[in-house]
C-alpha cells in the first residue's frame, strides 16, 4: 500500500450554477433539489463525488492503481472477483474451503483472512475505494472500506428559485405521432433551471483512516485538483454553467488535529454584497476570512 498522509484536513468548497440544474431530484421529475422547508437548493454528496470520480477517469486514464470502482455501467462483482484473481485466490475451485481453513459458503465468497487481502487489494487498484470507502460484501466479498474522504451536501448561501421551461423539439419520435399531429411534427417538453445559486459543502479528510487504505500525498493532490477542474468536463445543457469558486484547506500539523472543524468553517464567511437583491452572478456575493487560524493549523487557498 502507498504510504498514507499523516495530517488531518477540512475543507470549504464553493461552487455555483447559472441558467441550470446542478442536481435534479429522480423522485421529483428531476426537479432541483431544495430544502422545502426553507427553499435553500441542494446538491448531494453522492453527486460531487461522481464529478470527482469522473475527472480521475479522465485524468487518470488505464493508470494503474487509480482505476474507479463505481464507475457507469460498472459490474462491481466481477471487479471484487477479479482481485481474488490477482491474488491467486480461487474461489471457485473449492468454493466449501478458504486459504485459511475457514468454511465458505455455497456461492464461494471469501472468508476469514482472504477478505482482509482483497480489501487490500482493492484499495490499491481503485482510487475511490480508498478515497470514499466502498461496500463490497457482495458476491466474492471483499469487506467494507470506510474511506478518509467524507463530504456534506451542498447548501446553497441563499435560497433558490425553481423555474420551469416549456422546450419544443421539432421533431417526433414515430409515424404515428406525425399523423396524429397532421405533419406538424412537434414534441413538447420541461425544462427545470435555477436562475443562479451559489452552493457551499464542506468537507473531512482523516489520516486515521487514510492509513487504513493506503490514500497518500498523490491521491490528496489529485482530489485537489479534480474539485478544481471536475466541472470544466461536466457540462451539459441540462446543468448550466456551473464552476469551482473557492476551496480553503485547513491543514491541521497532527493526525488528530488541531481545532474542532466548525470552528474552521465559521472563519469562511460567504454573504451577499446587496442582500435585498437577488443573486445572479459571483460578484454578487463576498467572500471572507474573518479570525485567525488556530493554532497548529494552515490555511492554504486552493480556489479563491
């Protein structure tokens, strides 16, 4: 395993959508996601670590050790056998026996101490399992991995408006429809776009369980980089613009860290340059650093 980073950090990340949808909701016919309570707009976790893993894809192309496991259209099964593989683990050969005498049952998954070695080895082939952990005790079974890297939704700094679009396509998909339409040839649809948010996550990174995976100083890096660039190979007319603002890194000088990381995040103020206006742009608001670091930890601008 890569040697492991041995400092804790916690992170600001900003990041802001124009003219489109930066997270549709499937449940609710992909409409944006919001707080209905209080109409603020959301962005999951689970959507930002997608961008991510894509920019590695792309960054990162047939590289070893930076494959991604929950990748589109991905058989995570044969990904988890396929390391058994490697390994020179056959489970298929005496599916009622481990290596370490431990009973398997009837579908050959791993047992005992061969789940502790594809653990391993799936750490080191893919970069979001030991960046994001992964659930992979299904089929071959290689355990679970709880990774260094955890993130929050983003909450957008005020709240959003929801519009809806009529679009019409100048075309329809069967004869059918052409006749029924005379030859007009129309289709209608929606179209679901938030004038303009700028959202705020935060973010965990722990050397703790870093070096449980084996993440070090490369993957960091690369992390970085991907929250700086993973939306300049997202785009869609769906998703707007949508563009990295701001990441402040604390860097604490232990593993355990220095400061309780609210404290950190509440350095990081983000509001509104007039607040009775709506916000349509960046420069509408301002962004802040307002008190001194604790300390034993660094802030460092990534964005911003």
């Amino acid at each position: 395993m890569k040697q492991p980073i041995t400092k804790r950090y916690d992170f600001v990340y900003l990041f802001d959508v124009q003219d489109g949808n930066p997270n549709g909701d499937p449940d609710a016919g992909n409409l944006p996601r919001i707080d209905a309570e209080t109409g603020f707009g959301l962005v999951t976790d689970v959507c930002l670590k997608r961008k991510v893993r894509n920019y590695v894809e792309i960054a990162k192309p047939a590289t070893d050790g930076f494959n991604i496991f929950i990748r589109e259209k991905a058989i995570l099964n044969l990904s988890i056998f396929n390391a058994y593989t490697q390994l020179g683990i056959d489970l298929e050969a005496d599916p009622k026996k481990s290596e370490d005498g431990k009973k398997r049952n009837s579908k050959g998954e791993a047992q005992g101490g061969e789940v502790q070695r594809g653990r391993i080895k799936m750490c080191e082939q893919f970069y979001d399992v030991r960046s994001f952990g992964a659930v992979m005790s299904t089929g071959a079974n290689a355990g679970q991995v709880r990774g260094p890297i955890q993130m929050t939704f983003g909450r957008s700094i005020d709240p959003v408006v929801t519009l809806e679009h009529s679009i019409t396509r100048m075309a329809v998909a069967t004869e059918k429809e052409a006749e029924a339409q005379g030859g007009d040839n129309r289709t209608m649809g929606r179209k679901y776009t938030i004038p303009y948010g700028l959202y705020r996550s935060h973010g965990f990174i722990s050397a703790h369980l870093a070096a449980q995976t084996g993440f070090g100083q490369e993957d960091l890096d690369l992390f970085w980089e991907a929250l700086a660039n993973m939306f300049e190979h997202d785009r869609s007319a769906a998703r707007g613009m949508m563009s990295a603002r701001g990441l402040y890194v604390f860097e604490h000088d232990t593993a355990l860290g220095n400061a309780q990381a609210h404290t950190l995040f509440d350095l990081i103020k983000v509001s509104a340059v007039e607040p009775t206006k709506p916000a349509r742009s960046f420069t509408d608001y301002k962004v802040q650093i307002e008190g001194a670091t604790p300390a034993g930890v660094k802030l460092l601008r990534k964005i911003g």
